[in-house]
C-alpha cells in the first residue's frame, strides 16, 4: 500500500485511477470483503452465519456500534427504533408534492433529502446526540418513507407503521395492507424480508456508500448525505440492477431467447449486458446471491410458484452463463440482485420497489459509514484530482472573430 499523501506532499505527484479500483479512500472497521474467497463479513462476522441466526435489527446495532448488542441493549435498541418509526403528518405534503406517477426512488431521494428541512435537531454534526438521533431516525423511518413513496406510486392511502410487528414484518404490512383489508403477515415472508435487508446491509466502500462519504466530508448533514446515497444506488451498474435484472428476464420471456441475449452480452458493439451479473470485487462469487438464492427456493416453494416463466429464464440463463467460455474467463457470477428481485417479484413487490428496498436495507451501513467518519481524526473534505486532457491556456476570441 502506497500512502499517496506522502508522495505528494513531496511534490505534485497523484494517481490515475478511473473508477478507483486501487485506491482507498479511507481505512474502516465496520465491513470487510475478501473478493477471491467470496467473503464478506459485518465486524468481523460473516454474512451467512448472520443472515441465518441473527435478524436485521441485531445487524444494524452490530454495525453501528461494533459488537453484537447483549440482550438488554437490543431490546433498548428496538424501543428506539421503533419510537422513530412514524413521519411526521406533515411531511406527507412533501409526498404530495410528487406526480403521482414518480418513481419511488425519485420520490425517496426528494424525501430523504428534505428530512433536513424538517428535523432540525438532528443536523448538528458536530454534536454526538444529535448523530445518534439522525441514524435512528433513518433507520426508522426508511421503511415508513419507502413503504409510502409506494403507496403514493399506486394510488393508495398511507399505511401506518405497527409497532408490534417487527421491522420486516412492519414494512410489509406498510406496503399491502389496505383500508378493506389489514395485510396478514406470513412469518417465512417477513423471515425472507429481514434477510434481504441483513445481506444489503453493508458493503465497504461501494458506489453509493463513498457518495455518502465524499457528501459527508464536506460537512453536509446526515440526512443529505444519505439522499446522495440513495441518488447513486438508483443507477443500474448498482442498486438499480435488481430493477434492470427482473425486467430483462422478463424481456427475455421465454428460455429459447436466451441464446440471442447471451450474444448480445458478448458482443462489444452492444452495450447490452447482463444484468445480475458480475461484480467490481468478488471474482469468485458473491457470499450474498448464495444465501438469497436459497431464500428464493423457500419463498416461492411456500407461494407455490416454482415453475412460472421468468424463474425458467433466470435458472437456465444462471446454468448457460456459469458455463460459458466468456462469463467463466471474466468471473461474472450471479450477484445478490439476480436473486433478490425473484424473491420480490414473488412476493408482491412491482420492479420500481426493488431499489427503494435496497436502499432502505442499506440505509444503516450509510449511516455507520457516516458516523465511523465523524470520529476520523484525519478526515478531509474528498477532493479527487484529475488528469487535464483539454485545451491548453489560450486567448479570448471575440464573437465577431469567432
Ligand atoms: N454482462 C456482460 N459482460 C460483462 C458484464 C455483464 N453483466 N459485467 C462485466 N462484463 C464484462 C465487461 O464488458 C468487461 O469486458 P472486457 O474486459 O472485454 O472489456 C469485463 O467484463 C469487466 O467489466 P467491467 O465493467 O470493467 O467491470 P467492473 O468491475 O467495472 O463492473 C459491474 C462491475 C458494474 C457490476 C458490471 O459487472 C456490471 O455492469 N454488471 C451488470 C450490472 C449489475 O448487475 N450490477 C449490480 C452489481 S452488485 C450491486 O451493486 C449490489
């Protein structure tokens, strides 16, 4: 590891890394990846044994404050939690404000963002209470918010959050109950809910989460922070892939297309790739698509929806693209969204909710990211350089010159 600063403090010397596949751009203790080995652990433990024995509200105390809560702590924990669950009646004018067509992720970024217009006690960075109010409250309220973005996209009234649901649970029953007909809901559902929201927890220094940071060390508040982050997700090469994956198996429609859709990703005339497929760091497969592929074959065993269409594309495509020349030689394995917009789809949720679900299950790996950097002693505003290719100093022409 080569500490940049030093060499340029000698003299004007930095690096060319488009994309910054080589560089950190700080150290961290919350989340590590080990890309070769397929390994990803939250503080140190990993994902599958998380994602089996622990539930999401454990993994965001474990990842905001580092060791797994006792039992005390967790239940002090939830009681915070779900203190904050509820949005203030006001902020549905900010709902309101959108055409009732928005994206939910449009809606969220506009949302999240305007949290800071409202919560005023709690955009203080430089007071630790104040911080700890703001991540709660996100973690809170990000269901609530997403559940609504949703209700609000198709036309439904709002749907109070339950407390004594817990948080998946909850969030399920903000998105499909109905005022004819309260959502009832199925323990296996909520247990698979929980897991896509403890496998999207947190990610090290992904796209979205670096966008928090470098919006972070400007000194802007939390909840602007977080509704950059959730700005970056929304784009297709990242969270937005889980949409972009289910439409194209969709497009696909049926397993004789396939081979057409397979060409079209080798070919590099074509920008087509895809979707689901393959990952900046993990070269040998992701820990999190292993899991979540098992949740899938629970949830549509138990919805009895093992053999519709789309599920044929998404096997067979997985089977030809693990074994095809191309996929094996440049490592591209399903990622976590191939599976988790199945398991949604399954579930009830249209394409446009995948992302805000992500998004909300990220939400505490942004904020812990966020407070790890408050305590960083050599934090300084993110300023990446650049490699100047345009033109060189010149005079001014005159319009009549011109
Ligand atoms: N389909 C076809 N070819 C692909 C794919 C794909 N999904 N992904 C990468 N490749 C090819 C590229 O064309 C490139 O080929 P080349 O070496 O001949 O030029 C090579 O594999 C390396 O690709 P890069 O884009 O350089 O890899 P990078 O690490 O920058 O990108 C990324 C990773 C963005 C995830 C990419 O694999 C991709 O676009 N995948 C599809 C979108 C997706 O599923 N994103 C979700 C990521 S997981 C997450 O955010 C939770």
């Amino acid at each position: 590891v080569i500490d940049i600063r030093k060499l340029y403090a000698q003299g004007d010397v930095f690096t060319y890394d488009p994309g910054f596949t080589s560089t950190a751009s700080c150290t961290s203790t919350i989340t590590y990846i080990d890309g070769d080995k397929g390994e990803l652990l939250y503080r140190g433990y990993p994902i599958e044994q998380l994602a089996e024995k622990s539930h999401y509200l454990e993994v965001c105390y474990l990842l905001l404050y580092g060791e797994l809560p006792t039992a005390a702590q967790l239940e002090d924990f939830e009681h915070r939690v779900t203190n904050h669950t509820m949005v203030h009646e006001q902020m549905h004018n900010f709902f309101r404000g959108f055409r009732r067509d928005a994206h939910p992720m449009a809606t969220m970024v506009g949302v999240v963002g305007a949290m800071s217009a409202f919560y005023h006690d709690s955009t203080d960075i430089s007071d630790p209470w104040q911080r700890e109010v703001a991540a709660i409250r996100m973690i809170a309220k990000l269901p609530t918010i997403a559940a609504m973005a949703y209700k609000y996209s198709v036309g439904q009234p709002f749907v109070y959050p339950k407390n004594s649901l817990d948080y998946a649970g909850n969030f399920l029953h903000m998105c499909f109950s109905v005022p004819a007909e309260e959502y009832i809901v199925n323990p296996i559902l909520s247990k698979a809910m929980d897991r896509i929201f403890t496998l999207h927890a947190d990610h090290e220094q992904n796209a979205s989460t670096s966008t928090v940071r470098l919006a972070g060390s400007s000194g802007a508040n939390p909840f602007a922070c977080i509704a950059a982050g959730i700005a970056c997700l929304w784009g297709p090469a990242h969270g937005g892939a889980n949409q972009a994956c289910l439409e194209m198996l969709r497009e696909i429609g049926t397993v004789d297309r396939i081979p057409e859709y397979i060409a079209r990703a080798k070919d590099k005339d074509d920008p087509f790739r895809l979707m689901g497929f393959g990952h900046r760091v993990y070269k040998n497969f992701d820990p999190r698509a292993k899991v979540m592929k098992e949740s899938a074959d629970e949830v549509l065993e138990l919805l009895g929806i093992e053999d519709n269409e789309t599920l044929k594309v998404a096997k067979e495509l997985e089977r030809i693209a693990l074994e095809d020349e191309y996929f094996v030689s440049k490592k591209l394995y399903p990622n976590v969204d191939f599976y988790s917009g199945i398991i949604l789809d399954a579930m009830g949720f249209p394409t446009a909710m995948f992302t805000p679900i992500f998004a909300l299950s990220r939400t505490v790996g942004w904020i812990s990211q966020w407070k790890e950097m408050m305590f960083d002693p050599e934090l300084k505003i993110g300023r990446p350089r650049q490699l100047y290719t345009g033109a060189p100093a010149r005079g001014y022409i005159e319009v009549e010159d011109r």
